[in-house]
C-alpha cells in the first residue's frame, strides 16, 4: 500500500490510528441504537457541538508545517493563520475589531462590549465558539465537528459520508455562496448585517465575489483525488452561481421590514453608495456627474437600488441562459421603476427578481460551463448592452473582477496558456486601476478600459 500511493511512516501511522479510532466511533453508533429515544435526542445534540479550531490542529491532521500530505494538504492552519496573505484573513477577523480602525468604528458607534458582541461577532468572530479570539475558524464554513470529526479522516471514508454527518458541503456552489454571504454580503442572524450607519462610522464598503473570493481563501489542491471525491471546480459555474446567489441574498434581505428601514429612513445599505456620494456643485455653472443608465428608469434625485450583482446576471444570462434574457431584462427595469411608487410595489417586484435569480442559481449549477462560454461570457460583460450599465462603481468592480475569474478559469482549463495569461495582465491592471479610487471614478473611461482588457484576451482565442 505504502508502495502504491507513496505515503511515509507517519502518514501510514496515522491512518492506523485513524483506523482504530473509527472502531471506536462504529462501536458508539451501534450503542446508540439501542438507548431510549430521549438518550438518543442528546446523543444527537452533542454530535453537532462546535469543537473549536484546536480540534483539527494536530501534526497528523491539519496541523503540519508542510503541505505535502495525502488526500489533502495538511498544512490547512498554517495557511489560516498566514499573515501575510488573504488566506489568514479569517483568523485575522477578531483582532481587527480590536486594531485602531476597528476600535475608531466603535467609539463612533458608541458600543460597550455588549454592543461589540452584538454587532460585530456574528462575523468577526465564529458563532458557537468558546475561543472569540480564534477568529473565523474551520467551523464558521465546514459546520460544527461533533457530528463529523471522528469519521471524516478514517479509511474507506466518502466526502457525501461526510456531509450525511453534518460536514458542510462547500464543493456544493450553492451551499458556499450561502456560507460566505452570510458575513460578506449579509444575514439575518446577529451581528451579520453592516447596516450603512455602521460603514457611516468606517467600515469598509461591502462587495463579493464567490470564486475570487474562493480563490483567495484556496487551502486545498484539486489534484486526482480532490476531482475523485468532489468533482472538478469550474469558475464559469462557481462566478455565475456567485452572482445569482448574490442578487437572491440582498433582494431576500431588502424584503425584510425590519432590515429595508433605519427609523425614519430607508436602510440606505441596500442603494448605490455613488448615488449620494458625488461631489455637490451648487453655482449657477453645476454640472450633474451622474451617468444616464437606460436600465434604471428612475428621475434624478433618487439613489438607486445598487444592482452590480443585477448587472453581472444579465451578462451571465446572455450565455447561459439566452432564453431569459429578454424577460430578464423586464424585470431589471420594472424593479428599480418601483423603487419610486413605494415600497409595497417594490417588494412585490423584488420577489418576482428573487424568484428568477434562484432559478438561475439552480440552472447554473446543474451546468457543465465550456471554454466557449468563457470567451462569450467576457464578450457579453464588456458589450453595449451590458456596458451601459456600468454607470456606477459598484457595478463596475464586479465587472473587473469577474474579468479576472473567468480568465483564471479559463487558464485552469487549457483554453489559455499561464504565458498569454502573463500577457494579459497589464491590461487587467488598467482596469484595476481604473475602480482603484472610488471618488474619482470615471464611468466611460472605465468602459474604455475594460473594452482595451477584454479585446485583449478575445486576441488570445
């Protein structure tokens, strides 16, 4: 066996332990048929107990100093905890309550640490844990251990054993995007909702992108056994079901009343940030800076509902969905014209957009994205009908980074050399540069920019 796979002394060590540990967990599951239902109750209870991120931290499981170990890489919490790097954002999540700009943001709120808790734990710590200064561990996305940990590592084990266990399935894009949304877009359970007087007092604007994000928080190798036990990732399908999830998400939480209004006000949250943050001319020479958008059919004066996840589903459903284009489209422009006949229209149109983007969550991650599509999918973010809605910074960060996914994916799979991907980068990096700085942001020169980036990699086809 050693011979077949190449595993060392220690690995092979630690696969008999794991060996004799699973005994153990068959001979506990077998004692638990017999007991009396409400023994069973608890028994179930305590399967789903938040163990903590010392629970997957030793040296034979995730713990090494090293990635080279097998199925997986092993090295999983030096990567969590890495400094240096966006894959220890996570562990990092605590502490930046506690750093100059976290603490500046809660003086200006006025918390006590009871306000603290309540408003930035339910993301910038891991519900359920003992420890709120490991951060956002291995529980926050994998779900709690209890009911998982003894079996996940033994021989002959299965990734769908796994999640029948309680494991979250986050090979699933569906399951994933509903995980991270919950902290980087929004959720209904406690402290995971930035409301805009929390980014009035100075938290960073929130924005996601499912793969992009994915990508920067990547600890595991999709080598043969990642594709044997879960599949092949695909960043066409994981982007566009990113998006569909995203739009699904803010429209579930707008129809909310007690999230879509601040006392008086509408919970501004929800509405384009640039529709208010523009420069005030108030000579008789002003000069309005806003962009017409023929996809908002709102006056001037209203803020917009921020629609860069709406923008990004009407490219995607020009390739892979064309026969909903159209009907799309309608319901883009019907939205945001009830936006100004009140809040009860508003709602009711917004459930029929829901309605629509769950559909296409659905739709897309039942499909099988072809290099094609990829090429389609960057045509149909930079053309006219999509660009002119790029009005806005909101949207147009989106476009970028999509950009940036659909490149990468297209790379990963073969359709584009890491040579013509090098190429390719000075002029992403425009486009970068051009949503670099929110308050100088230049819709039409933005539009030029992506144009040069996209012409670009359609050159390398």
């Amino acid at each position: 066996m050693a011979e077949r796979i190449g595993l060392s002394r220690a690995t092979l060590f630690a696969i008999l332990a794991c060996v004799f540990m699973a005994s153990g967990a068959l001979g506990a599951s077998f004692l638990v048929a017999a007991e009396p239902a409400e023994a069973q109750a608890s028994h179930a209870d305590s399967m789903k107990r938040h163990l903590g991120v010392a629970s997957c931290a030793g040296s034979t499981c995730h713990g090494r100093s090293l990635g080279d170990g097998v199925p997986v890489r092993q090295d999983e919490l030096q990567m969590w905890q890495e400094e240096s790097s966006p894959t220890g954002a996570h562990s990092r999540a605590y502490r930046a309550v506690y750093q100059p700009r976290g603490q500046a943001i809660v003086r200006r709120l006025g918390l006590d640490s009871a306000g603290v808790a309540r408003e930035c734990l339910g993301c910038h710590a891991e519900p359920g844990a003992s420890r709120v200064e490991d951060g956002v561990g291995c529980e926050a996305c994998h779900g709690d251990a209890g009911g998982w940990i003894a079996g996940h590592y033994t021989v002959g084990t299965s990734h769908e054993r796994n999640v029948s266990q309680g494991m979250t399935d986050l090979a699933d894009p569906q399951v994933r995007a509903g995980v991270c949304l919950d902290c980087h877009f929004g959720g209904t359970a406690e402290g995971q909702f930035v409301h805009h007087r929390i980014m009035g007092a100075g938290h960073p604007r929130v924005s996601f992108e499912l793969d992009l994000f994915s990508t920067l928080q990547q600890h595991w190798n999709v080598d043969a056994d990642y594709v044997e036990r879960k599949g092949r990732p695909n960043a066409l399908r994981t982007w566009a079901v990113g998006q569909a999830e995203s739009l699904n998400r803010s429209l579930s939480l707008f129809e909310k009343p007690g999230l879509a209004n601040d006392g008086m006000f509408p919970e501004f949250y929800f509405f384009d940030c640039h529709s208010c943050h523009r420069r005030i001319y108030d000579g008789a020479d002003a000069r309005a800076t806003k962009v017409a958008n023929p996809f908002r059919p709102i006056p001037p004066g209203y803020p917009p509902y921020n629609d860069e996840n709406m923008i990004m589903l009407a490219a995607a459903v020009r390739v892979l969905a064309p026969d909903m284009a159209g009907a799309y489209d309608g319901q883009v422009r019907a939205f945001h014209g009830a936006m100004t006949q009140g809040r009860e229209q508003a709602v009711l149109e917004a459930a029929k957009m829901r309605s629509t983007a769950k559909a296409l969550s659905t739709r897309f991650a039942g499909s099988a994205f072809t290099d094609r599509q990829g090429f389609a999918m960057l045509d149909a973010i930079a053309s006219e009908a999509v660009a002119v809605r790029y009005t806005d910074y909101e949207g147009a960060v989106q476009s970028v980074m999509a950009m940036d996914t659909l490149l990468s994916g297209l790379v990963t799979q073969g359709a584009v050399s890491q040579a013509q991907a090098s190429s390719l980068r000075l002029d992403i990096n425009r486009a970068y540069a051009a949503v670099k700085e929110p308050n100088s942001f230049d819709p039409l020169a933005f539009r030029a920019a992506l144009s040069s980036a996209v012409r670009a990699i359609k050159g390398m086809r």
